[in-house]
C-alpha cells in the first residue's frame, strides 16, 4: 500500500473574509509545500495582504480552512492564535526595535536556554552575511542590513510558513536583487514554505516557483511563472505582466482576418468579436522597399506598413510607437539595443503567430 504523501507546508481552502457588504477575500484556496516560494501576484487594494493576515492570525477570516503541515489552526471551532501557528513574518517596513541591539532583535522569538539562543543569533546572523554586527542598532544599519536582520528574526524560530509582504519594496533598485536572491536561498534551505505578497510582476517572476495572479479579491490563475507569462487566463493577465497591443477582428469560420493576415480563432461563435493581444517585443520590424513590405510568411503572416510616431532608448532596448495605415491604430514595438527611427519613417511590421493570445472582446462572451 502506498504511503500517504507528505502534507503541504501550507494548505489554504476556500478562505473568504468581507468587511461590511465589501467582499476583500473570496474563496481563496492554494497549497504550498516545503522549500517551495509562491507569490501571490496583484493590483494594491486585491486582497493580498488581507489573505496574508488570515493565514497569520491576526485576522479573522469568515469562512475557510488553514493548515500548516496537514495541522489545522484555523477551521470550525478552533483558531489558533499568531504565536502558536508557527509562522515568520516579515513586512515593508522591516518593524525591527529600535532600542534593542541586532542580536537582541534576532533573539527576540527564541526560547530556550541563553546558550543555545546566542548559537542560534550567530548562525542565522553569518547566513545573512552580518557576523560581527551582534551589538549594532537598527539606526546604525543600510535598508539593506536591516532587511537581512528582519529575515534573520523571522527564521531564528524555524517557522513552517514564511509570509513575507512587499518585503523588498523599501529598498533601492541597486540593492533590490541581490538581496532578493539571498533572502531566496535562504529561506530554501530553511525548508519554510514561503508566501510572499508583491505587485510587482517582475519581483514575481525572479522569485517565485508558483505565482497565484490575484484579482479582486479571487485567483484568477495560478502555475509556473513560465506558464502564468505565456498562457495568461484573459486580456487583464496578459497586461499585468506587460504593455499589450490589442487588435480587433471578427472571429467567421474560426478565422479573423486582419490587416496582418488571418488567424486562427477557433472557440469563437461565428461572428463574435476577438482580441488579439500581442506583446511589443514579438512585433518584427522590417524596413520599406519603394512602398512595399516583406513577402508574407507562415508564421509571422501579412505585413502591415506602419509610421513611427516616437522611438526612445530605455537602456536595454529601444521602444518605438507606431501609426498604423490601417485605421490609424497605435501600436507599439520593442527591439534590443538602440534602435531610434525617426518620426515619420515608414516601416512594417509581421506579428508572430505563435505568440498571440486571442480573447472575446472587452464585455462580450463566446
């Protein structure tokens, strides 16, 4: 007979929690299991850190399950309080004391004897490549050495479950991922289940195993950070995570035609409404011949001749936006380097075939 798979680090069902008529959390359910990082993705105001509260217990949710290790802490009668859940928290604001010394605040959750105590200050303190700060004050640290003395306090009480809300955010750009990378081996090695709470999709996509996109108040959808990027749910999913150029046609025939060619909508009612969404940086761009474009290809279809309207170097890559000679439509393209046309320099653009996502359009269903 097999043996009964090891419980998840963290299991969330349906949990819901409304605050007068106003519905925050609802029917929230995802599991996390040991090692793993999942990071609960969405807009300011979604509900994500309402979640992060009930799972923590300091918040009460309204309905809903939470277990931690297959352990209930809060069901049907019973609500185990924040101390007894066995969970780390860490915040924005890092909510280190300030009268207490950077080995006083590591300690602050431990028990045991002083011994042990100070082993374990000095361990966590040399992971987070802070030995010999023991006796400093929070006023005296970086944003960035404060940050590691805050992971350094949550882990010291080996919690199952990490929580970690917008953690990083206070932090400067120059900082931001290398501590994000070792916040994230760490917390792996510990074999914490993490749930990190970010609006940030690319702090997302660095950091995370599983993303759970958070919409009001729902998941919308949850998988790999490949899979969430490259098969997004609907047109909202697909522009968290990117701009998006949006062209609209007619599905017929599980076809709509556009000036860039047909493409194939199958799932669609016949004569139903479609977005095709296509990110700036799978648009081809190619150069005017006497007027004409490039010949039609299988995968990239009909080019379509557009003008530039403003090109701007943003570092990495350039961005330039485009009128288009059909209708005028503004779209937008991005291309590695430098690449700066002028304004009014007709050129075409071929869209990739095979990385388009087509959607029922804004308010309609098929």
């Amino acid at each position: 007979m097999a043996a009964d798979p090891a419980p998840h680090r963290l299991d969330v069902r349906h949990l819901s929690r409304s605050f007068g008529a106003l519905s925050v959390v609802d029917d929230v359910s995802l599991t996390i299991a040991p090692g793993q990082v999942t990071c609960l993705l969405g807009p300011s105001g979604c509900g994500k850190s309402t979640t992060l509260r009930m799972i923590a217990g300091v918040e009460r949710p309204d309905r809903g399950e939470i277990r931690i290790d297959g352990q209930a802490v809060f069901a049907p009668g019973r609500n185990l309080p924040p101390e007894a859940r066995s969970v780390g928290l860490m915040f924005q604001d890092f909510a280190l004391f300030p009268h207490l010394t950077v080995a006083q605040n590591v300690a602050f959750g431990l028990t045991g004897d002083r011994a042990a105590r100070a082993l374990r200050v000095d361990e966590l303190l040399e992971r987070v490549n802070l030995s010999g700060y023991q006796k400093k004050h929070p006023h005296q640290l970086s944003g960035g050495e404060q940050q590691r003395v805050a992971l350094a306090r949550a882990l010291a009480p080996r919690p199952r479950v990490m929580l970690m809300d917008e953690p990083f955010s206070g932090l400067d750009n120059r900082l931001r991922d290398g501590i994000r990378d070792t916040t994230l081996e760490i917390l792996k090695d510990e074999g914490a289940g993490v749930l990190l709470v970010t609006h940030e999709p690319d702090e997302a996509l660095r950091m995370a195993d599983e993303i759970a996109l958070m919409r009001a108040g729902r998941i919308v959808q949850r998988g790999s950070p490949y899979n969430v990027y490259n098969a997004p749910v609907d047109k909202a999913a697909a522009a968290f995570f990117s701009d998006i150029n949006v062209i609209r046609g007619v599905s017929r025939g599980a076809l709509t035609e556009t000036p860039f060619g047909a493409f194939l909508t199958p799932g669609h009612a016949d004569g139903a409404e479609v977005e095709i969404i296509i990110r700036p940086q799978h648009l081809k761009i190619d150069f005017d011949r006497g007027g004409r474009g490039p010949n039609p290809t299988p995968q990239e279809g009909t080019p379509a001749r557009g003008t530039v309207v403003r090109s701007r170097f943003l570092g990495r890559e350039s961005l330039v936006e485009f009128a288009m000679d059909f209708g005028q439509q503004k779209l937008t393209a991005t291309v590695p380097g430098v690449f700066l046309p002028k304004p009014g320099t007709a050129l075409w653009l071929m869209i990739r075939r095979d990385r388009c996502f087509v959607f029922p359009a804004a308010g309609r269903r098929t």
